[in-house]
C-alpha cells in the first residue's frame, strides 16, 4: 500500500538541482518527489547513446542524495514493467497511486514536453526555472516592440543585472563590454592543450552502461568512451580542473581548431550544467575572481561570461517567446535531406571528418565546430533545417531543445530570416584554413574553388550567395561579400556555379563528398 502524500513534485532529468523552484517548499515527512526514465524522451529523436547514460545515471545519483536528504522519492526506471514510457503516463499514474492533492513541477526545457505536460489531464502547479538570469517573462518584456533582437544589447542588460565586470560607475571593466576581437586566435604550432579530465563509472553508471547498451544499439555515436561527470562532485572537480589548466588559454583560442585535439582549451561543462549539475551564478562568479586575482587576462574572462550570460540566457528568451512557429522556419526554402555521412564521418573532407568524427565518439564539438564546420555546410548546402536541427539535438550531450533549435535553425541556419542572428555565418574553406590545421590533411585544395580536387566549401560558399542574393543583397552586413562577387569575371562566377551544382548534384544523388 502506497500513503498517500500532500504535494507530489516532478524532477525532470534536467532539472537535477538542489535548490530547484519546485522543490523549494518541499516537506519531507508529506511531500514525495517523482524521478522516471521514459523511453518517449530517450527516442523522440535518436539521441547519443551517452547523452541518455549521462542523464540516467545524473538522476539516478541525484535521486540517491534526495534520499539520503530524507526525501520521500519514487524513482521509475526505464525497463521498470509498469513504466508507461511518457513523462505525462508516469505523472498521471503516480498522482493516482499517491493520491497526491498537488502536482509542482518546474518550466521545462522542450517545448513539446511542457505542451504534453499541459495537455496531461490533471491541475499542476508550474514554478519559473531560477536557474537562469533572465525569466521567460522578463525576457519578453525586453524583446517587445522591438523589430530586430540584438544579443549584445541583451548582454549588457544581464551584465548590468548581474554587475559582473563593472566599475563602481556602472561601466563595463576595462572600458569595452566585449572583447570578442581578440578571442580568434588559431592555435600556434606547438601548443598543448590541458589534458582532458576524465571520470570514471561507478556501480550505478554501469548498471546505466548495460541498459543504454541493450535498449539504444541502433542509436549512432559510441558507448565505450563514456567518461563524464554524473554527480554535483565531480561536475564541480571538472568546472576546478578548467579553471587552473583551461580558462586562461580559452580567451584566445576559444574559436581554434586542431586535428585530434577534441576539446583543446574548452571546459566542457556545458551539458552538466544544462542539466543542473553547475550553477550558472557561480560558475560566473568564479570566472570574475579568476579574473580579479590576475590569473587570466580580460578577455577570456568577459569572453566566458558573454556565453554564459549572453547566448545562453538570450538563445532561451528567443526559444520560449518564438515556439512553436520557430520550429517551422525555413527562409531559404531548403528541400535537401541530410546526407548520411553526418551519422558516420565517412567523408573525404578533413574538416568535416574530425567534427563529426569527435561528435561520434565523444558527444562533443565546440561551438566553432558546430557553426563553421558542421552547420556552415548545412548552411551551403542548402540542408532542410528541421534535419540538422535534430541532428545536432541527437548528436550533442549538451542539446536540450531550448538550447539547441534557436542556435541551429537562427544561428547556424538563418532558418527564421534574421531574428537571432544579423547576417548568415556562411563562410569558404579559407576560414577553415586559417583557424585549424585540418586542411594539412584533406582530400581536397583549399587553394582551388572550381577544380574537381577543389574544396567543396568554396565553390558552395559562392553558390549560396548567388542563388540567395534576392534575400541577402540587402543585408549591409553582406554588402562587401556581393561587391566581391559582381567584380568576379563571368567566366568564373560560371565556372563556380557549375561546380557547386555539380556537387549538390552528388549530394542528391545519395553520395558521399
């Protein structure tokens, strides 16, 4: 016989923190907390089989110190026999058995999920997510009447409300509120990245290992180089290892690339702390004492801090004020399906084989391997959005639906015609060429645009502005990029435009570049 209890409280698999909005008022001797593994949120999309073993085993360790906490907690495991295999099931289920008289949960980070959640049946009590700096309402109030979004004025806001890196005055340290210019330098020949933290599985992450093992095999990316932090601990042990080895080289190499160096000097926290393994305050706070102590220069700490309390807060605000029209952009009407060797790596082109490749084995790129590599020729190629979407939402340990669409669909995509980003982060081999040594190695030139050998990302850089100038002769952002087009002999515009349809051609037709 299951006693009933007062208020019965959902934990989503990420919302795994202590202090979370609606675990606020909890009451250990009438309160009970819901933890489930359901097979609907492991597979709506073929997710990294890492990605499911990091959050099933972060809620089975957290679930174990709620308890330890004295907490009442029903936990469903994914193979449980009773298992309804939704989130909204397991609640409907549980409320029932518990006969709880009050459902709490906290904001949820998928649209899709809170809609179903809304839809469930039963009375809820919703909490504003405190994790973030910027409430969904606050962010709305921002944006309205506002005809263009612009992340940097947004960013200043969250400076001021969270008066990190100001003076006395009020004004941004160092006289600049961004420092992005001096963040993009290549990696100097030579120059060794910290060797990366690595953590090992304990009883409980095994036991996630061998279920994610017998239920996920025909999802793609690999299993056995698990090695990432599941607990509040050791999250917090690879955040300190970041701080002494990796923050004071992240300011100018944070957009580098190198062949074989996954990580370089990244912190890889971004999807514990997606998950409420990190605080975002803290960890921001901890980057402004690093800088206070003269340990790293300035802009690596504004450059860290911009991600955290910029693009991360502003890409949420866009999310939650934009769904579920945002999900349907497509404003360079893209019809191509994604081409297999984004699940596989097998392609002749060195760029994209170490950024998928890496994605493959450790559910990891940085944000330059996303956006310059993997995304730029998505971009060019002219790739459905709604597929590289859910591409990157499968492939990345970090990627949770609020986090990963605006960043994808508006950022890498430019799928909402301009709202999140000014101007489409489309670019040639040569930006490739200059920060990273992958094109050393390639199949192809990067010299050459129109030969057979010629790199694929010049000729399909050339082919995307002409086949979209209708749309983007217009943006002053682009203005030099079309000047340097229109002064470009026929013969060669010509010659640009046949090899880059010459590829798409190969791309339609099922094959590999």
């Amino acid at each position: 016989m299951i006693s009933p209890v007062r208020n019965l409280c959902l934990v989503l698999g990420d919302q795994l923190s202590f202090d979370l909005a609606s675990l606020k008022g909890l009451d250990s001797q009438r309160d009970a907390v819901l933890m489930v593994e359901v097979m609907e949120e492991a597979s709506h999309v073929p997710h990294h089989p890492q990605k499911i073993v990091l959050i099933f085993s972060a809620m089975r360790h957290f679930a174990q110190a709620l308890q330890q906490r004295g907490i009442r907690l029903q936990y469903v495991t994914l193979d449980d026999p009773q298992n309804t295999g939704s989130v909204p099931g397991e609640l409907r289920r549980w409320q029932s058995l518990m006969q709880a008289r009050e459902v709490h949960l906290t904001e949820c980070g998928d649209w899709r999920l809170e809609q179903s959640l809304k839809d469930c049946g039963l009375a809820l009590q919703w909490h504003a997510d405190s994790r973030f700096l910027c409430s969904r309402d606050e962010f709305a109030a921002w944006a309205s009447g506002k005809k263009q979004l612009r992340m940097e004025f947004f960013y200043r806001e969250m400076r001021r409300k969270s008066r990190l890196l100001l003076n006395g005055d009020g004004t941004p340290v160092g006289g600049a509120w961004n420092f992005d210019a001096d963040n993009r330098k290549a990696l100097p020949k030579g120059t060794k990245a910290p060797y990366p933290a690595r953590f090992s599985s304990d009883s409980i992450t095994q036991d996630v290992l061998a279920l994610v093992a017998e239920h996920f095999s025909s999802h793609y990316g690999a299993l056995d180089t698990f090695d990432y932090p599941v607990t509040h601990a050791d999250a917090q042990a690879l955040w300190d290892y970041f701080l002494d080895y990796g923050l004071a080289g992240f300011g100018d190499y944070q957009d580098a690339m190198a062949s074989d160096e996954p990580f370089l000097f990244h912190a890889r926290i971004s999807a514990a702390l997606n998950i409420g393994l990190l605080d975002l305050r803290q960890l921001c706070s901890d980057v402004e004492a690093a800088y206070w102590s003269g340990s790293i220069g300035l802009n690596a700490a504004e450059g860290f801090i911009r991600q955290l309390i910029g693009w991360r807060e502003y890409v949420r605000g866009v999310y939650w004020l934009k769904m579920p029209d945002y999900a349907a952009g497509n404003a360079f009407g893209n019809s191509r399906p994604l081409p297999e060797f984004y699940w596989t790596g097998e392609t002749q082109m060195n760029c994209m084989r170490q950024a998928i490749g890496q994605s493959l084995k450790h559910a990891y790129a940085h944000h330059i391997q996303r956006l310059m590599v993997t995304g730029n020729f998505a971009l060019l190629a002219g790739i459905v959005p709604s597929q590289i979407c859910e591409w990157y939402l499968a492939i990345y340990m970090d990627a949770f639906d609020w986090v990963e669409l605006p960043n994808t669909l508006g950022m890498v995509m430019h799928a909402d015609g301009g709202y999140l980003g000014s101007k489409p982060y489309c670019a040639s081999g040569q930006y490739i060429k200059r920060m990273s040594d992958y094109c050393r190695d390639c199949a192809y030139k990067v010299t050459e645009s129109t030969a057979e050998n010629a790199c694929p990302f010049n000729s399909l850089y050339w082919h995307f502005l002409m086949r979209h100038g209708d749309l983007l002769r217009g943006n002053q952002r682009m203005a030099m990029l079309y000047k340097n087009l229109d002064r470009m002999p026929e013969s060669k515009q010509d010659a640009l435009w046949n090899r880059g349809q010459r590829l798409l051609a190969k791309l339609d037709a099922g094959e590999s570049l």
